[in-house]
C-alpha cells in the first residue's frame, strides 16, 4: 500500500494512518493474503502444476491486482491448454 485509501497520505507502514487515524489492519493483512497465495502460484508453476498454479493466482487476483498474479494465471491457462491439446492429440493417433 503506497497511501491512505481514505485520506491518500503517504503509507508509513504503520496500521493506523497518521493523518486521518483510518485503520488499515484489514487492507494490510489481504495484501499479506494476496502476496502468500502469488506465491504459491509461482511455485505450482515451477512444479508444473498448471491447475493448481492458475487457482493459486486467480484468488490472489480476486484480492488485490498484481502484474505478477496475472502473469502467472495466463501462464498457467495457455500451458494447461497446451498439455489438454497434447493429450488429444495422443488420444486421437
């Protein structure tokens, strides 16, 4: 969080906005949310869990947008396409 959402003062990393004394406490822990589950989105991708991968991502995108998350969804969707294609394709000969 770069700034108050309430009052737009510059985030002080501290869960109570210095100017307005908005409690960001909630607003700090989906961040934490949203960062473990891209996380864990990445590491799916990594093990070539492309299913898992792209449910990981896509509840981190459901939380908070990160170019990160979303990079990780649409990897994870064109390999999960491109492994089905494959097995078809198998299927088929």
């Amino acid at each position: 969080m770069e700034r108050c959402p309430v009052c737009r003062a510059r985030f002080k990393e501290e869960p109570v906005c210095y100017r307005c004394g908005a409690d960001l406490e909630p607003l700090l822990a989906i961040e934490t949310e949203a960062a473990g589950l891209e996380k864990q989105a990445v590491t799916l991708l990594g093990a070539g869990q492309w299913l898992e991968a792209r449910r990981m991502a896509e509840q981190a995108l459901a939380l908070q947008y990160s170019p990160l998350a979303a990079a990780a969804r649409n990897f994870a969707r064109r390999e999960l396409i491109a492994s089905e294609t494959q097995r078809l394709e198998r299927l088929l000969r």
